[in-house]
C-alpha cells in the first residue's frame, strides 16, 4: 500500500514537472522560473544527501556550487564552446575540490564541521572577488553564454528557447535525481542512515564511518557542482555570491524548509523560495523580511518541513 | 510549553491552517496583476531599492514615475498609455538582477527596460537585453565598458563613462591640490575603471599615483584604509566609493583630521552623498553630472519645481538620469514611429534629446556607433552651506562640456555589431 502511494506520488512529480511551463504561465510565471526552481531544487537536494540522510551539516555548499558554475563558464568562456564540455569541466573541478577538502574535515562533526565548512567556502569566494583578471572579480563573468547542443541527428538551441533549455535541465535533474535515489537505496545508502541514526553502533557494527561520510560529501558536491553549471548556464553570468556563505545558507533554508527527511522535500523547498522571492520582491522591497518571517514560521511549527506536514496528515 | 498554551485557549490546527491560509494569499495575490491590458507600453525598471545604493535607486525611480506622468499626459508612447514596471534589482546581487531583467522580458513583455545603478548589474544586465533584443537604457550605471568594450546595439546609456568624469575633474583637481594621489576605491567595475581613467588623466597632467586601496562593496570601517593612506604622504586621496559607502569614508576621514593634513577629493561626487554627512565633511574638489541649481538655463527650475512638488525635495543627477531615460524611451520610439527595438535603436544614433529633457546649457545626444550620452559635467566644491538654500551643497567652478572631455569613438574600444 504505501509502495503504491510513493509510486502515484513519484508519477505526480514528474508529471508536474514536466508540463511546468505550461501551467506555470497560466499562474502568472515565466519558463525561466521553473529552470530556477529545478536548479536550486537539485542543489538542496545534493545538499539534503548529506544533511537528511547522512546526518552531517554542511554549511559551505555554496563553494561546491559557485566552482561548478566558474568551471562552466570559464570553459565556455576560455576553452572551448561546447556545453556538454563545460557541466563536465564544471562537475570535476568542484567535485575534485570537495574530495581534498571533504578528506581534510571528515573527522569532525556536528556546528565544528558546519563551521569549517563555511570557512572553506569563503576561501574560495575572496579567491573568487578578487582574482580579477581570471574571474572578472565583483563585476562576474561576462561575455559568454551558453552553447546550443549538436547531438550530430539535430540541434537543441538552449540559447534562444528557453522551453527547450528547460527540458535539457529536467533531463539533467532526472538522471541526477534517480542515480541520488539508487543510492539512498543500495546498502551503501542503509549505512549512511544508519551512521544519521547513531554514528557510535555503526562504528561498532564496523562501518568505516568517515570513509562513507567522506563518500556522501563527495557525492553530494558532485550534484551541488553540477546544479552550479546549470545555474551559471541559466543566467549566461556567474559572479562570486554564487560561492557566498549565504547562497550556502539559502540551500539549508530550502532543504529545511521542504522537509529533510524525505527524498523530495528539499525540491518542494525550493519552488515555495523561489516563487515567494520572485513575486514578494515585486511587491515590496522588504521582501526579505517575508521570507524569514516565513522560514520562521516553518521552523517553529513544522520542525519537519513542510512535506513533514503533508506525510503527518495523510497518516492521521 | 508551547504544545499547552495552543491547546488551551487555541486548537494548535486552526494557527496552522490560518498561518497556512495567510501564507498562500501571500503568494496568490500578485497572480491577479499579471491580468494587464495588452495595449500599454510597458517600461521595466530593474534597479536597486535595497542596500548600499537604495537612495540613488530610488532617485532615478522618482525620475522615472515623474516621466511616465508626463509622457502619459501628453498622449503617451505612439498614442498608447505607459505603464511603468518596477522591480528590486538588489545594490549587488548580479543573479537577483539578471532574474529580475528575464522577468520583465519573458513574463510582462517589456517594450523598455531601464537599470541598473550598480556597474556590475547593468553589464550583467546588458547581456540578458541584447540576448532578447530589447531596447536597454543605463540611467546610471558608469563603468566604461558598457558603451565601450563590451557595447550592444540595444543598449544606451545616459550618465557618463567614468573616463570622462576623469578627464572632466583632473585638470582641477591638479590645479588646485596637487600632483601626488593616493587611491580609496570601490572594489567592482566602477572603481576599477574611474581609478584607471583618473590615473590615465592624472599621469597625462604630470601627476603621480602614490598608492592605493580597494574597498569591498559594503564597507562600514575605512579605519585602516586611512591610515594606510596618510602614511603614503600623498597630497590628495582621491575618493572613489560610492553611495554609503561614500558617507562613511567621508565622515571618519573628517573625524580623524585627515581634511586638516592632507587634501581630500575624488572623482564623481553625488548630492545623496553630500545631503548624508555632515556640514564639516562636505569639501572637496569632484565632477556633479547634473546640478538643479542652473540658473538661466530653461526648463530647469519646472524641472525642480515639478520634483520638489512630487517628493518635497530638489532632484539630483540619480532623479535628472531616471527623468531622461525614460523620456529616451518616448523618443526613440515616435522618432522611429515604432516599437521594434532595432529600428528604435538606428534611427536613435546620434540623437539630439530637447532642451526641455536635456535640462543643461549645452545639447546632449547619443553618440553614433556608442550610444552614449554626451552632456555638459559640473566641475566645483562641496559646501557646507550654499548661497541658494539648504539644498545647494555644491559649489559650481565650471561647466565642462562633455564632447571635450570625452574619448574618441576609436578609444572606447566599442565595436558594435547589428543583428542581421
């Protein structure tokens, strides 16, 4: 029964994901949006990897995110114009540094880590501000943008369709979705909940605990870098607050605001914070006041998300 | 504790579903604007209303709502009404600014869009508008190469590049503080390119450059930049941080008596800035791109009468920079009698703006094969107090007219390339 019930669900999110930007035009969204949500959702989601279903708290994804995107761009830029190209650049780069990195703080635990790795994240951003001649400093990346897509039979112009750059990304989001899925699913995915659930029996049991830790920071900052490729390909630009503390704090907000103990979640996180961001800063500049007081709310009342509430609900 | 207190006086459900409730109105009610009628002309601001440049943002949106008032009254865009769109483009977040300027284009269809401030934002800016091949005017954002290197057909700019506020203050500069600069500068496309055009200026003059410092965006304490500063022993620090940042540097320079040793002097100074410090630390020598108090020259007390009216306050270059782009965007269409934004855009080159928008003693227009501007500069002093009232904080020596003090079309560096 309840494998049935995440099968309807399942077939209902993608359903919904894929026939976006047709419904969201009708309430008053654009195409772009929806790429957005997609980006950020497959962030937190990365990000949820290892903070729902690891248990560890990361608070410099961001870092992850911004050299995926500086990778994309700079190889657009520099390189070669070839997308495919670029979101493989982009993945490496960001995925090489979390390996050195994640292997350098893999033994810490709890706010130590979370303040390292917000330490580390601002390392890469004042590299970032103000290498000014490599990453155009403050100003960003300029002067590039992204390349349609040969597949040799035909030609995807992601540059000037915003609809087809849409269905390139949920492609990219589904496979990165279903290879996170498989894998919270394979034995390698139980021992990751089972060092969330009491990291001490798992030591005992024999799990080498930091090894799979540092297996899910890895994993997890290969799709947060990926995400960051797609980000700087959404907006043709990319400039150091892509690798800020606080788009670090944006993707635990998300994360938590979803609901980080469910797969899908941080995806529901992200479409409430960028619609709300979209459309409450149209109407008043305070609109950051909006979205904490929001963030506020879910926190106190719904500790577990806000898909914490809909599970909660439906088992009533 | 909390689990009590709901129970007792309020069933916990009925907070969560109204607090539920009060969410979604939150974000169902803009649904209901998008129902616009189609036959308006729509002009999108995207500009900062929050941060380090709110005031100079909301300046040029005062010019901007006063222009559409205007041009509405006076029969709007081709005999359509105008409908200005605005939306918080943030002092320096580039991916909020971008978000925003798609907004604008994909989803409310802009015919016009207007922004941005922040140098940054407006090259970020830039980008998207030649990408959708919508008509673009800067009111306010500087840096050069946004009508030099990287210059669109699409994109025209109404304040001036920083070089020729350089090349406009330099000479004065030299004259009356001296040979020997040291830098303070903002650390983003402005300040890199207003210190590059001032030290271009300063060395062609005989000057020398001593020493120098970039400040991040934002900056609160410039304590150690001064002493850094008055250690190099320079004649002047030239003062190149905008908004209030500008502020902040200004008061704790005077706080510490560096006025006292050492002269202080900057580039391109705003009357936002010198209306935030206090009396004593409005001083030195800078360029205004537009100053209110122009007596003789037509239209230009409607012009403050009309503002003053609307905000009880006199205009500065931010309101005078919003008034003549969005007027721009009036021009270009009925001059080209259509809404296509590359007709607008050719048969915009070399355009003369009236005397009754130009609002200065000399004709402005855009400059053919840049879009760029080209408007008298007001050279002088800050002052504490001035003869023309509370709002007169500066003191005019000379008004430099823009063509001299430009570079030539060659040195901007722009190429501009037409769509086919």
């Amino acid at each position: 029964m309840e494998t049935l019930n995440r099968q309807t669900a399942n077939i209902i999110v993608w359903l919904l994901l894929l026939a976006m930007p047709f419904w969201i035009k009708a309430l008053g969204g654009y195409t772009e949006l929806c790429t957005q949500v997609l980006v950020y959702a497959l962030a937190a989601m990365a990000l949820n990897f290892l903070l729902g279903f690891t248990g560890v708290l990361s608070f410099g994804h961001a870092a992850y995110f911004g050299l995926g995107a500086y990778g994309v761009a700079m190889t657009i830029k520099y390189l070669v114009a070839s997308t495919p190209l670029a979101l493989l650049v982009g993945i490496v780069v960001g995925t090489i540094a979390a390996a050195i990195i994640g292997w350098l703080i893999v033994n810490l635990r709890g706010v130590y880590f979370a303040m390292v790795t917000i330490a580390f994240g601002q390392v890469f951003y004042f590299i970032t501000f103000r290498w000014n001649n490599v990453t155009g400093g403050d100003d960003g990346l300029t002067g590039w943008s992204r390349v349609p897509i040969d597949l040799g039979f035909t030609r995807i112009d992601i540059l000037h369709n915003p609809t087809a750059f849409y269905y390139v990304v949920l492609a990219i989001f589904a496979v990165a979705v279903g290879i996170m899925a498989f894998l919270l699913r394979s034995p390698f995915g139980r021992t990751l909940l089972a060092i969330r659930e009491n990291e001490r029996r798992a030591r005992f049991l024999g799990i080498p605990v930091e090894r799979h830790i540092w297996l899910s920071f890895l994993i997890s900052c290969l799709f947060v870098s990926l995400a960051g490729g797609l980000y700087a390909l959404l907006n043709n630009f990319v400039d150091p607050r892509a690798l800020r503390w606080d788009m670090s704090g944006n993707f635990v907000i998300i994360a938590v605001l979803g609901g980080m103990r469910s797969f899908w979640g941080p995806m529901i996180g992200a479409a409430i914070f960028v619609v709300l961001q979209d459309y409450v800063s149209s109407m008043t500049e305070n609109w950051m006041s909006f979205l904490g007081l929001f963030f506020v709310l879910i926190v106190l009342f719904f500790p577990r998300g806000v898909l914490g509430i809909l599970r909660r609900k439906s088992l009533s | 504790m909390t689990e009590e207190i709901f129970s007792k006086k309020l069933d916990r459900r009925t907070v969560i579903k109204t607090a539920a409730l009060a969410g979604a109105a939150q974000i169902a009610s803009p649904f209901v604007i998008t129902a616009r009628a189609a036959d308006v002309v729509k002009i999108g601001l995207d500009n900062p209303l929050t941060g380090t440049f709110a005031a100079v943002g909301k300046n040029e949106l005062i010019g901007c709502q006063l222009a559409v008032e205007q041009i509405n009254a006076k029969g709007g865009i081709l005999g359509r009404k105008v409908d200005l769109l605005v939306e918080d483009s943030t002092s320096g977040d580039a991916g909020t600014a971008v978000q925003k300027a798609r907004k604008l284009i994909d989803r409310d269809k802009v015919n016009f869009l207007l922004g941005n401030v922040n140098s940054a934002l407006a090259l970020a800016m830039a980008q998207v508008s030649n990408e959708k091949g919508v008509f673009h005017v800067v009111p306010g954002g500087h840096t050069d190469a946004v009508t030099g290197a990287t210059c669109h057909w699409n994109v025209f700019r109404v304040c001036n590049p920083t070089q020729t506020e350089a090349n406009a203050v330099t000479p004065s500069l030299i004259k009356n503080m001296g040979k020997k600069w040291y830098y303070i500068t903002p650390d983003y496309a402005f300040g890199h390119t207003l210190q590059a055009g001032l030290e271009k200026a300063c060395a062609k003059a005989g000057g020398t450059k001593v020493g120098g410092d970039l400040t991040p965006l934002g900056t609160t304490d410039f304590s150690s930049y001064l002493i850094k500063a008055q250690a190099a022993k320079p004649d002047v620090i030239i003062m190149l941080p905008q908004g209030d940042d500008m502020i902040n540097l200004m008061k704790q320079a005077v706080q510490f008596g560096l006025d006292k040793k050492i002269h202080l002097a900057g580039g391109q100074q705003e009357l936002e800035a010198l209306e935030g410090l206090p009396p004593e630390a409005r001083i030195g020598t800078w360029v205004f791109e537009w100053y209110w108090n122009q007596p003789g020259v037509a239209h230009v007390a409607d012009f403050v009468a009309a503002i003053k009216k609307k905000t009880g306050r006199v205009p500065t270059a931010r309101t005078w920079f919003g008034f003549a782009a969005t007027w721009s965007c009036k021009l270009a269409a009925e001059n080209a009698k259509s809404l296509e934004a590359v007709k607008m855009a050719k048969a915009f080159q070399g355009f003369k703006l009236p005397p009754e928008i130009a609002l200065m003693p000399d004709t402005a227009f855009y400059r053919e094969g840049q879009n760029q501007l080209i408007p008298n500069l007001w050279v002088g002093n800050a002052q504490g107090k001035g003869s023309a009232g509370p709002d007169d904080l500066f003191h005019v020596t000379q008004v430099v007219k823009g063509a001299d003090v430009s570079e030539t079309l060659q040195e901007t560096g722009c190429k501009m390339t037409w769509p086919a």
